[in-house]
C-alpha cells in the first residue's frame, strides 16, 4: 500500500509545480505588457518630455471683487398700531400676513358711532360761537356809530360855547347863555366818555367770542381726528405683516402688525479697516460701487449700489465701520428684512495688471513657466486672490507660458512639451483676462 501512494503524490507535485510556473510565466507577461502600455506618472512617452498645459497672461483692466457678508434691513417700516379701541366694522378684502397694500388704503374701520355723535355736538357748540361773534361785532359797529355821533356833537357845542363867549364880550348876550352852552359842552363830553367806555366793553365781548371760537373750532379739529382715528390706513406702500384682522374683533389701543416697503431694502455690510480703503475715495466718502447679494440657497441674485458709511460702537468700545448698500432687484432674489446675503462689491478698476488661475500658482506665490522647452519657477508676487483667480502685483509675468496645473514633482530643469489647457477654467480666465495659449507640438 504504501509503494501505491507515493508515485500518486509524486506525479501530484510534479503537476504542481509545472501549473505554478506557468501562471508565474502568464503573470510577468501581463506585467510587462501593462507597464509597457502606461505612461508613466507625469506623463512621459518615449521622448522624455512631459506633456502640460500652459496659459499666457496679459496686461488688462481688472475689477477685483471684495465678498462680505450683512444683513437685510427695511428702513422704512411703519407700525400699523390703532390710536382708539372698540370694534372692527369695516376690513379690507384680502388683508393678512403677506399682503400687499397701498398708500392710502383702508386696512379696516373699528365702530365709530360715539365719535361721530361728538363731532356734531362739537360742530353745534363751533356754530353757536359762530353766531355770538357776528352779533357782538355787529354791537362794535353799532358803539361805534353812536360814539362818531356824540363826538360829532361834542364838538358842536364846543363851537358854541365859544361863539356865545364872543358875542357876550361885545355886549350882545347875558352870561347866561354861556352858562346854559358850558352845561350843554359837558353832557356832550360826558355822552362820549359813556359810549367810548360802550365800545369798548363790545370789543372786550368781541375778543371773548373770537376766543370761544377758536376754543370750538379746536373741539370740532379734535373730534374729527377721532373720527379719523377710527379708520386704519396704510401710512406707506408694501407687505403687511402681522395677524389676520377679523370682522368684529375687538381691538385695543396696540400694534396689529407692520408695512414693510419692500422696494426700499438695505443691506448692513460689516467691514474690515481693508475693505474700508477699497471702497472709500480720497476724501473718505463712500464710493457707488456696485454690488450684488445673493442669499444662501438661492440662485438668482440682487444688485444694488453701495450708498453711504455709518459707525455703531463696536465690543471694545471702538467705532465699527458700516457700510450700507441700497439694492434693487430683491423680489426675484426673494430677499427679506433679517436676512444673512452674501454680498460681492466690484472694486474700481486696476489697470495694466496680470491675473492667473488660482491653480497655477504655487505655494509662496511662485509659478513654473516653460522656455526653450525646460521648466523654470519665477517669483509671482500675489496682490489679490479672488476665488479661483490670483490678481499680481507686476506684470514681470507677462507673456510668459505659466504651467496650469503644476505638481511636487515638477522641478526647473525639466524637459517638457506644452498644450492649450482644456475648457473647463475658461470662463475664469476670460474674466481675469487670461488668453489661453495655442496648442504646440512641444517647445
């Protein structure tokens, strides 16, 4: 039995053996033919040369974009708040949270029955005043008439008295006329004095009346205003927003909701002593710059002009820059009072600089630029960054071929050929005002 098993496990391992060095053999085929078929990690073929995509800047007017953050603020919000209580009677169609309203508009009318039956007892009180001030000026000008009469004759016996005194001293009439013409003189003049004193106590009367007039036209004035109090209008166009009013509901003397001018919104920006100086003039004053907010979420984007700077006390106690802007197109942005935007300000212009993609530049602000078909790492001193593009701060850079993507592994000596970049950084490129080099054989 034993002579039997061990020719089987003989022939066994033999077969063994042979399967495992021909899958070894088909293994190191497979190998080579992969490895012979793959470029290696930098993308060298047969000649050497790696293969990178490059872009050529050039000198061009850029707008450099500063993104803050703020919040939405209605400066022209009005309370809509009742100045008397009682009971709705009137309410307009359609009024809840959300609507719109119009200057002007009846929001609703709460009873006012009591204040109408006051206006007309102010109006009476204002008509009998009315009527005691025409009858005591037609009394002044009645003392006056009377008065202008006996002045008329005081001045008649005057002249007579002094007539008779001259025909007495030429012998003509006895002493007793004169004495009869002094008694008639006095009651003349005492006639004057009384109706004088008449014509003023009828003015005196006359002023009173003038008074209690002003006095009821001030009543029928305030009655009137309650009547009008008791009809709520819109003071401003825009949203309501508060509670639904309802018919017969009874309101007090507070604050139903508000009206929001919805096309008057603001935007508080928050900025930095930097961005302050971006914005600002020579002589402080906040340049009109435009903006555009956009709120988390939303696609579709406001724009507006940045409109003054105001201070608030900051938490150390120092004045903290505000900036506000005014913004338009807020309905299609769907913006609303309290709400947190982001908000990208274009800068004014800066010319004759260099701006690259992000991508191409390396950290501590160098490049890698292709000439003569070798690799060598410049300088790129970085002014701005704006999202995926870097604004420099020279233009030493300009018409260089600058490497779009750069690695670690690429170093200055190295041998490489060059290509036009594909689509995909276009747009960001076009605005930095990047042209895009040519497709090269291989420099």
């Amino acid at each position: 039995m034993p002579r039997l098993v061990s020719p089987l496990l003989l022939a066994t391992a033999i077969l063994s053996a042979g399967g495992f060095a021909v899958w070894q053999v088909e293994r190191l085929e497979a190998a080579i033919s992969g490895a012979s078929a793959r470029p290696n990690r930098l993308g060298r073929g047969g000649s050497g040369r790696t293969e990178l995509s490059v872009v050529t800047p050039e000198p061009a007017s850029l707008r450099p974009v500063t993104t803050v953050y703020g919040q939405v603020t209605a400066p022209n919000r009005v309370d809509v708040t009742p100045s008397v209580s009682g009971r709705i009677t009137a309410l307009m169609d359609g009024l809840r949270d959300g609507a719109r309203v119009d200057a002007g508009d009846l929001l609703l009318r709460i009873d006012d029955t009591e204040a109408r039956l006051d206006l007309r007892e102010a109006q009476a009180e204002r008509a009998s005043a009315e009527t005691t001030l025409a009858e005591r000026e037609r009394n002044i000008e009645e003392a006056r008439t009377e008065l202008t009469f006996v002045q008329e004759l005081l001045a008649l016996k005057e002249a007579d008295l002094a007539r008779t005194t001259a025909l007495i001293e030429k012998g003509t009439y006895s002493k007793t006329l004169v004495e009869t013409s002094k008694a008639a003189l006095l009651a003349a003049r005492q006639s004057v004095s009384e109706h004088g004193a008449a014509l003023a106590a009828a003015e005196d009367l006359a002023s009173q009346g003038r008074i209690a007039l002003e006095q009821a036209s001030l009543d029928v004035a305030r009655a009137e205003k309650t009547v009008a109090d008791h009809r709520i209008t819109a003071p401003i166009s825009g949203i309501f927003s508060g509670d639904r009013p309802i018919l017969g509901q009874h309101l007090s003397e507070t604050a139903i909701g508000s009206i929001i001018d919805m096309d008057a919104l603001e935007i508080r920006l928050d900025l930095t002593q930097v961005a302050v100086l971006r914005i600002t003039g020579p002589d402080g004053e906040v340049r009109p710059l435009p903006v555009t907010a956009t709120r988390p979420g939303v696609e579709v984007s406001a724009t507006g002009v940045l409109d003054r700077l105001t201070f608030e006390d900051g938490a150390d106690m120092a004045d903290q820059t505000i900036a506000i802007a005014r913004i338009d197109g807020h309905r299609a942005a769907r913006l609303r009072p309290g709400d947190f935007v982001e908000v990208r300000i274009t800068e004014p212009a800066l010319e004759g600089l260099l701006s690259l993609p992000a991508s191409a530049v390396l950290p501590g602000d160098e490049v890698l630029a292709v000439r003569n078909g070798l690799l060598e790492r410049l300088p790129a001193p970085v002014l701005r960054r704006q999202g995926e593009t870097v604004i420099l701060a020279s233009n030493d850079l300009a018409e260089r071929k600058i490497v779009l993507l750069p690695s670690g592994e690429m170093e200055s000596g190295m041998r490489v050929s060059t290509t036009a970049p594909p689509g995909g950084p276009a747009d960001v490129t076009a605005r930095a005002g990047i042209r895009r080099e040519p497709t090269e054989g291989g420099e």
